[in-house]
C-alpha cells in the first residue's frame, strides 16, 4: 500500500473547526435553553478554533497531551461564549459540550467508516492525527445534523422522564406592583406561543389571575365577553390595553378559538424567574374538576 502525504491548510482548519465548535456551543445554548445572544457563541467558537488551529499548524505546539489541551480548548470556548457565574454552571456548560461534542464525532466518524472503510480504517491505524483531518465537509455537514435530531429526540424523552416527578410547579406572576401564584400542570403537549413574538403561553383560569386586571377587563370575562373584538378595542385608552395579546388556540375542549392573554412584568416557576418573555393566557373556565391545578405550563418554561 503507498503512503499517504496529508498537507494541512490553516484556513481550512480553522474555517472547519470554527463551524464545528460553534454548532457545539449553539447546541449546548439550546439544550440548556441560556438564550445567549449569538454573537458570543460565534466568539467562543473562534476562539476554540484559533486554539486548536495553533496547536495542529506549528510543530513546536504537538507535544501538548491531547486529553488536556481539549479540556482547556472547550473551557476557554465556555467561558468566552457564555460569561458562567458559578462553578456549578460552568461544570454544566463544560458537561455539556462534552456530550454534544462526542456525540457529533461520534456520528461523524460513524458515516466515516460507512463510507469508506479501507481509507478509514488506514488512517487509524497509522495516523490518528491525520484520520480526524481527512473528513470531508459532506461527511461533518451530515454528522451536525443528525446529531442536532438525536440530541433534540433524546432532550425531549429526558424532559418527559424527569417531568414525571414534578408534574405540577407553582407559578408567580406579577404585575404593576401586584402578583399572584397557583398550581400549574407541567404539560408535555402544550406548546401554545403567542403568534408575533413566538413567547410561551402559561394558560391560567381567570379566577386566579383576575386581581391583577384592571376593572374593566374583570367585567368582560364575568360576563362572558372576552372573545368579542369590538369589546376589547372600546378600552384601548386603557394602559393594560398594550399589554393585551391574542393568542388563537385548538384546544382546551373546542376545536379552535381565541384566547385573551397579556404581558406581566414577571414570571416566576417555583421561585425561579423565567428568563422568556411568557405570556399570560386567560382560560375563563376551569381546567381542573377537582382543583389540584388551575394553570397549564409549557416544559421550556420549567428549569430540569
């Protein structure tokens, strides 16, 4: 069998693994919902790539220990990307990354090997270093998509599984100096968001929330009238009228329908401040017979 020449190109190196070590960041973000803004994933994972592109293009830089020099690698991309304030969230973050990362090789040397044996199997034999800088960009382009479904399906069963231990979460919402709490059920089918803004909706039945509304928006639920447009549009001079959404539904026993909702000031979930903008929809009725709960809460709202 001839030899193989393997010539490294520090642009591409660094393009590949700057794309690759900000999917990883983008997925961690996602999977444990941070909401960080993208411009400092995309610093993170700059900053991971310039690292590893040093280490790999000047000769001197090799000796590092593999193990040791991904650990400072990925550490470093963390602590740029999302700005962690405890040991424990930084231990999260670094967790993290560690799964989605494996994960991502884990597949992309898997489609490897499906693809071409013979060369896969040379390399690792007589070059390890050379193996992980001869996959295509076809073969990781397919590897960070499938990784994204996988670890998307897996999210979603393990939120399901440890959702079962805590199916109801107490709720506190405030509003102009006031709030109020209740039971809500943690609901793994409900995923209702307000059109525009793509916010979560927590559903909460108007006997619970009405304190927080002003008078005239009392009136219109005691008597029935929340769903009238014309209704609604006569207290627009009202301050709460900015705060009115409408959120159309198809469920909570018609087949389709309008819910009235608004934005509070703050959302708390069992003592934890949500860090989305929910909104509040109004259910003028009860959803629980026997009163064990007398809201509905999305799981992306609930910390796991």
């Amino acid at each position: 069998m001839g030899d193989f020449s393997v010539i490294l190109y520090a642009d591409i190196l660094f393009l590949v693994n700057f794309i690759m070590n900000g999917f990883v960041l983008w997925v961690v973000s996602k999977v444990l919902r941070t909401k960080q803004k993208k411009r400092w994933i995309w610093a993170g994972a700059g900053l991971m790539a310039f690292l590893y592109t040093l280490i790999i293009a000047i000769p001197p830089l090799r000796f590092m220990n593999v193990i040791f020099a991904s650990v400072v690698i990925l550490a470093a991309g963390v602590a740029l990307a999302f700005h962690p304030k405890s040991v424990k969230a930084f231990a999260m973050l670094m967790a993290a990354g560690y799964i989605v990362s494996f994960t991502v090789g884990g597949i992309g040397m898997a489609l490897f090997f499906l693809t071409d044996l013979p060369h896969a199997v040379y390399f690792i034999v007589s070059d390890l270093d050379a193996f992980s800088r001869t996959i295509s960009w076809q073969i990781a382009l397919a590897g960070m998509v499938l990784s994204y479904f996988i670890i998307k399906i897996s999210t979603k069963l393990f939120e399901r599984y440890t959702l079962k231990r805590q199916m109801l979460c107490n709720v506190c919402v405030a509003l102009g100096g006031m709030d109020c709490s209740f039971e809500a059920l943690v609901d793994t089918g409900h995923s209702l968001k307000e059109p525009l803004s793509q916010s979560p909706v927590i559903i909460a039945e108007f006997e619970e929330i009405k304190n927080l509304l002003p008078g005239c928006i009392q009136i219109l639920f005691a008597e029935k009238l929340e769903n009238d447009l014309s209704v609604l549009l006569s207290i627009r001079e009202d301050q709460f009228y900015n705060r009115i959404r409408m959120i159309p539904f198809t469920s909570l026993g018609r087949k389709s329908g309008m819910l009235v909702g608004f934005r509070p000031d703050k959302v708390t979930v069992e003592g934890v401040e949500s860090n989305t903008d929910a909104i509040i929809g109004i259910y003028n009725d009860k959803l629980c017979r026997n009163g064990r709960y007398s809201g509905l809460l999305s799981p992306e709202l609930v910390k796991v």
